[in-house]
C-alpha cells in the first residue's frame, strides 16, 4: 500500500509487549504525521484481533519477539495471512544479518528500537511510500536469500491454530499442556501435528522443533526507549 499526499491520513498498528516502547513509537508517529490513527497489540492473539479489525492498516509496526511467536514466526505467518498489509519489524537486535532476513521474510523494513525520532520519522515516510527501509550501514549488505526460506513458506501457509500449535511446540509444551492452553481434545492437537509435520516434511516431534527452530532469533538485552524529542517550544 502506497501513500501519496492525496491518502487520508495513515493508520498504523503497533505491535510489541513494551508499553514503554508502544508509547514511545506512537509519540513519534504522531509527531511524524498528526492525526494518524493508531491501533496496539501486546501479543499474537492481540494483534490477529487487531489485523482483522483494521485489515485496511497502512502499517503494521511489529516487534520481533512478541509474545505467542518465536523469532521471525510472526512475522512470516502475518505476511501470508494478511500480504496487502506492509510489515515493518522494529527491534533492539540490530545484527545486519538479522535485519536482511527481515526483508527476506517479507518485511518492507528494519527500525532499530535505538533510532532517533529523525530516523523513525524518515524511515516510516519510505516504508508508506513502497519503499524498503533499512540503516544506511546494512542496506549494502543484504541480497543473499536465507537459506530458511522453504520453512518460512510452511509458516506463511498455517491457520492461526497451526501457527499456535506450531509455537507451542517450539517451547517444548506437551500435547496436553498445548490443548489445554488452546481449549482443544488432545485428538484436536493431534490433527494439526499431523498437519504440521506434512507440510514440513517430517516425521517427528523433534525434527519440527528443529526445522521451526532455524527461524528463531536470540533476544537482545533490555530495551531502553531513548527520551522524547522536546518540543520546539521547550527547546
């Protein structure tokens, strides 16, 4: 989704378990572009809620390790539930090879929790333009496809109660502590196993773990949001 100067005015969903950070962001975003409606999430159930609700969103700002997903999970399961709405991760992990398998996975961009507010306001005017953001010390750097790509199609192709089942497996729970956590017969999970490891071609517990594990990215430290720009009246 493009937008010119004739578009009303951007409608942006933020995603991320921080309210520090959420506010941070929406202080930015609406310092950036007055009256742009905005929408949060805390968690992947919040946020399908969210994306359901407000489909027509021309942003979704997403954190990289939300709750309810494991590294690039949520990312690639919302680019193939919902492919019309741009994704732009936001994260404190700011390894050049983590931002280039962003763009690999379908994000329009990469915003480093540590960006001034000049850089966020620059870089969500390109993303909302068609364009792909990146820090200008990594764009270079970037072109080589991820070698996990064929898992990451997997991923983009699970029902919401898949992609639950998937990352709850992922953290090691049983099937019992997965049905319970879903509300489902233990039969139920069995089923969406089963689905899960045909379309990852396997066998076994273990072999998903590992094949939904190369998706996974380590978590960076805690996150500080930097302080608000002051106003031009206070400067």
């Amino acid at each position: 989704m493009h937008l010119n100067a004739e578009d009303a005015v951007p409608k942006f969903i933020v995603a991320d378990d921080h309210p520090l950070f959420r506010s941070a962001l929406r202080q930015s975003i609406t310092q950036t572009f007055p009256g742009a409606e905005l929408y949060e999430a805390e968690d992947m159930q919040s946020l399908q809620r969210c994306v359901a609700g407000h489909s027509d969103a021309d942003l979704l700002l997403l954190d990289l390790h939300m709750p309810g997903a494991r590294g690039f999970s949520g990312l690639i399961f919302l680019s193939g539930q919902c492919p019309e709405l741009p994704v732009m991760v936001v994260s404190a992990n700011e390894k050049p090879e983590v931002m280039c398998r962003a763009i690999d996975y379908g994000a329009c961009g990469f915003l480093p929790k540590s960006a001034p507010a000049e850089t966020i306001a620059r870089a969500l005017q390109q993303v909302l333009a068609g364009e792909i953001w990146l820090p200008e010390a990594v764009a270079g750097h970037c072109g080589r496809e991820s070698p996990e790509l064929a898992v990451a199609d997997v991923v983009a192709s699970l029902t919401p109660q898949q992609f639950r089942v998937a990352t709850m497996l992922a953290e090691g729970l049983l099937n019992k502590q997965i049905a319970y956590e879903m509300n489902v017969t233990e039969a139920t999970v069995k089923a969406h196993l089963t689905a899960l490891f045909r379309k990852l071609n396997v066998s076994s517990r273990t072999q998903a773990v590992l094949a939904l594990g190369s998706l996974d990215v380590e978590p960076p430290g805690q996150f500080t949001p930097p302080p608000p720009k002051p106003s031009p009246a206070l400067a």
